[in-house]
C-alpha cells in the first residue's frame, strides 16, 4: 500500500498467512495483454528477504517466460549468487534489496517485452517469433477470459 505499482494490486491471501499473497496483474497498456486482468500468487519463503519469493500466475498464461504451470521465471526471482550455467550474472539475479514493487515491474517489463531467447515455455516462444499472429490470437484468448471471470 505504501508503494501502490501501476497495473498491480495485492494482498495477503484470505487466511492471513504473511507468506502467500494474492496478486493481480493488469496487461500493461500498449502490449497484448492489456485489458487482461490475471490472477497471480506470491510464495515468500522463510529465509525471505534472502531468499526470492515465487510468483506463479493462478489464471491460464501463455507467455516465453512463464512456465507451462504459471511459474514466472525471470532472473530477479533466482536465487542470489552465480548462475552455475553461466547465463545470469550475480547482479541480475535475487538480490535482498529487491521488493514486492521491484518484482512486479520486472514482470510488467516481462509482459511488455518477452525473452525469446531464454524461454521457460518453449513452445510460447516458438510461436512469439515464428506466428507472431497466433501468439496475439492466442493471448486475445485469454484477455477475454480474464474480463470474463471477473464479470466483464
């Protein structure tokens, strides 16, 4: 609440664990996600803020770097210190300085500019770079789903 992030609001999940919250990402403006409105979780671990918590979407997502699962990979969300593949570097990865406002920019800048090249969902990229109209079709899709359940 100190620090609201345009395009997301969250929340501790009903229970009142401190650790899970309920987020919800709006599409940013300009990409195709916008008007989609996508039910998130964030899993804060015990070791937090040492270690990255982990966002996974709840509503159906197709995206290159979101898992078939809904797990959001992005490098901020690693776990801090060297990529062992030689991928990351240290700095790209969780660092405890990082909070839920910096998590959720990443993730609008992930929406707005997918990573192809780094793929969780390789079939996602696939078709982001190969049938760039499915792709939007396909998110379209899910924009309308999104409105849809909430009574749009």
């Amino acid at each position: 609440m100190k620090n609201p992030v345009e395009g997301f609001s969250a929340g501790l999940v009903d229970d009142g664990d401190i650790y899970e919250w309920e987020v919800m990402i709006m599409g940013p403006p300009e990409t195709v996600y916008e008007g989609g409105f996508f039910k998130a979780r964030m899993s804060f671990p015990k070791e937090y803020p040492l270690m990255p918590p982990k966002l996974k979407f709840v509503d159906e997502m197709w995206h290159p770097n979101v898992y078939a699962d809904g797990t959001v990979c992005i490098s901020i969300l690693h776990p801090p210190g060297d990529d062992k593949y030689g991928y990351e570097d240290a700095s790209e990865r969780w660092l405890p300085v990082h909070t839920v406002e910096t998590i959720l920019i990443s993730v609008i800048s992930m929406l707005s500019s997918p990573n192809d090249e780094s793929p969780a969902n390789i079939e996602a990229a696939k078709e982001f770079r190969e049938n760039p109209q499915s792709f939007k079709k396909r998110i379209q899709r899910l924009v309308r789903q999104s409105q849809e359940s909430l009574g749009m």
